[in-house]
C-alpha cells in the first residue's frame, strides 16, 4: 500500500483540512515519516508572498531529495500558484480545495493532473479524530465577504459560506464521545457563520455547549464588528475560553482606512475593555510597515497600543502580496523600519502578557498535550503555555493548577 505523507503550511483552517485529507484516505497508508512516503501532500498556504517562497522551497527541497516522490499540490496556494507550478513540472498534480474529500480516488491517478475545482464548495466531511492532537479543530464556515486592501484569500477560499449547523454538531459529538473536550472553531472568517442560514455564532455556541463532554470551546480570529451583544452574553459561560482574538489589524485610523478595514479605533477601545472587564485574555492581529505607515501613523498607533488591555498578539511585517490592492500603494516602508516596529510592538505586548499572568496564576485549567521526560506543557483558560513536571503520566489529562510560577514567556508548575 503506498505511503502518503501530509505536509501543511499556514493556518488553523489549513490543519482541519489536512485533518479531512486524512480521514479520507482509504487504499492508501498514512505515514508520519516523509522519508517513507511515496506521496508528499503539500497543503500549501498563500497568504504573502513570503508564504509562497516557503512552498516553494519547500517543493523544491523534495524534488531534490526524494526525486521518486509525487508531489501534489493542495491548499490556498494551488489556486495561486498551482498552474505555473505544474506547467514547471515542480508537482505532480494540483488539487483545489472542493477536491479533498475526493483525495483517494485523485491519488489513484497514474498521470499528471490539475483538478482545481471551484470555490464555492463547502465540506460535508465528519472528522471523529485528530491524529497527534488534543485538541480538535472544527471548521465551521469558510471564505470571506471582506475586500481588506491587503488580503489574497477571498480570491482564493472564495465568498463566505457556512457549513451546516447539523454537520458541526455530529462531528463535536463524535470527537467528545472519543475523548476531546476543548473544541477550536475555525474558518476563513469565523465570525460571518450562519448569516446565510439565519443563525449566528452566538447560536452555534449556546448549540455546542450542550453537547456531553463539551469542557472548553474557544474561537478562532473574531473581527470587532462580530462581537455582538448575543455572543456578549456569552462572556460569563463557564464554557467559554478566556481567551479571545480580535483581529484588529492596526490602531491607526489613517491606516485602518489605506487598509479598507471596518473597525475604527474608538469603537475597538470600547470592544477590548468590555472584554477586559470579564476577566478575558486578549489577541490580536496586527501588520506592521504597510505602505502609508509614515512616522506619524506609526506613533499614534504604538501610543494607542500602549493603552489597549491586549495579553497576545500575531505580529506581521506586511509582505507585499500579488493581486491585492496594497501591492500597487506607494510610500513603502523600509524593511529595517518594519523591522524596528514589529520589534517594538511585540515587546510592549509581551509585557502586557506577563503582567497578566502575574494577575493570572492561580485556578489555572490546563489541557495538556503529551509530555517526555515528566515534562508536559499545555495552555489554560487565558491561552498562556505552562510547562507542568509530574511523575505522573498526564499526557491528553486536564489538571488544575493553583501554584504556578510566572517565568518569561511561559508558566511552570509541578503537579502533585
């Protein structure tokens, strides 16, 4: 039986589809060695440019080693890049995101091939297992009706779509009757699911939670326009992560506007101490150096930083992405400015963390993952890493934690 191997670049979204790729493979073998494979699965992200060349690399770097090995390209990438890459001959075959759930059949395929497919397909795959996980990823909606300046995924996940509130909910039961209890909804843009079948996040949410084996959900990158006041009344469920990521993008209104963003600054402000004020942890995305980010923009913006109650952040130096609307702005920053910012912020946010858990360190609710040596790590209700060293085997187990110890960028304990 031919060995398939599952290499994935990118975002939570891209885990639950390897995760689908995976279910799916029926006359082939799932292995966890890519030196063993005979098909190396590339599920390839393409958010920057920076991204594509990591694939690409990555393409080539196979080629090298394992020229026996066929290559397939699946993922974002495949409906960016995939064409010129199979022209190129750099891969087998190309498959589009509505053809992986028909991954084994494709694989079967004795020639070259290139079935991209089409973006308004949405999965009605029940994953009941996440190899190597956890935690479970659920994907529950996909694409995204927004135009930021910046972004090539709507071209290339398409329009917002959801899946079906039924599918979720089987797949959830499923996953807790197998042993998972903290749940990770996932998707392009989250926050947009259910609008075009008159539900809503919050819905979903209250849904899921009444799900037997259901102990913690947490939610991928929210947009500040999302939190409503149903999904508000949500803050206090002891279901609830928290832990919530607010994907801001910046705290310069000038930029906010150069990025086609639908937040404002004061309304963010209202937004992130709202959720302070339940005792939520807070993250963000934020891109650093985008074209327009004079010194001016830049000081308002680290200043207003400085006043946010955020604990996390996904910083980026904007990497000039092909086809999307940035790419063709003037007044580029430097590289080494972007640099020097990226480092500023995070050193602020990092800051902001650890006085946090300092606040933070005791009633600590931690899902470890396997551990070696007596060493485990998980993260808790607040989403902060502890390192946890037991005699004990607690590998998958949830622990409660009452004396961590806040140490740089993680908390460490000793579980007794």
């Amino acid at each position: 039986m031919r060995k398939v191997y599952f290499k994935t670049f990118g975002c939570r979204t891209n885990q639950f589809d390897t995760q689908v790729m995976m279910s799916k493979l029926k006359d082939f073998e799932l292995t966890l060695n890519e030196e063993s494979a005979d098909v190396i699965m590339v599920n390839s992200c393409t958010v920057t440019n920076g991204a594509d060349s990591s694939v690409r690399a990555y393409i080539n770097g196979v080629n090298r080693k394992y020229p026996q090995v066929n290559v397939i390209l699946a993922g974002c990438g495949s409906h960016s890049k995939g064409e010129s890459l199979f022209a190129s001959k750099k891969v087998f075959g190309v498959m589009g995101h509505s053809e992986k759930e028909n991954i084994n059949e494709i694989l079967k395929n004795k020639t070259p091939f290139y079935e991209i497919g089409d973006l308004k397909h949405i999965d009605s795959t029940i994953v009941d297992e996440f190899i190597g996980k956890s935690r479970a990823f659920i994907k529950i909606q996909e694409g995204c009706d927004f135009a930021c300046s910046y972004c090539i995924i709507p071209s290339v996940r398409g329009s917002a779509r959801s899946h079906k509130e039924a599918d979720i909910l089987t797949q959830i039961e499923k996953l807790a009757t197998n042993g998972f209890g903290e749940f990770i909804l996932t998707g392009t843009n989250v926050g947009s699911y259910g609008k075009e079948q008159g539900s809503s996040m919050a819905k979903l949410l209250k849904r899921i939670s009444r799900i037997r084996g259901v102990r913690r959900i947490r939610i991928g990158s929210l947009e500040p326009i999302q939190i409503d006041d149903e999904f508000k009344e949500l803050l206090t469920e002891p279901w609830m992560a928290r832990h919530l990521h607010i994907a801001l993008q910046h705290t310069s209104d000038k930029m906010l506007t150069l990025m086609n963003r639908r937040n404002d600054f004061r309304s963010d402000v209202e937004l992130l101490e709202a959720l302070a004020s339940h005792g939520y942890a807070i993250g963000t995305d934020y891109i650093v150096g985008h074209p327009g980010e004079d010194e001016k923009a830049w000081s308002e913006a680290i200043s207003r930083v400085k006043t946010l109650p955020l604990t996390h952040v996904h910083a980026f130096s904007y990497s000039k992405r092909d086809g999307t609307a940035s790419a063709n702005m003037n007044d580029i920053v430097k590289g080494n400015i972007a640099k020097e910012r990226h480092k500023e912020l995070t050193s602020i946010i990092k800051q902001k963390n650890f006085l946090f858990r300092q606040e933070h360190d005791n009633n600590l609710e931690v899902l470890l993952e396997k551990g070696q040596k007596g060493i485990y790590h998980g993260y808790d209700q607040y989403f902060n890493r502890i390192e946890i060293k037991s005699n004990e085997d607690l590998s998958g187990n949830w622990v409660f934690i009452t004396n961590a110890v806040v140490q740089g960028e993680k908390n460490v304990a000793l579980y007794q």
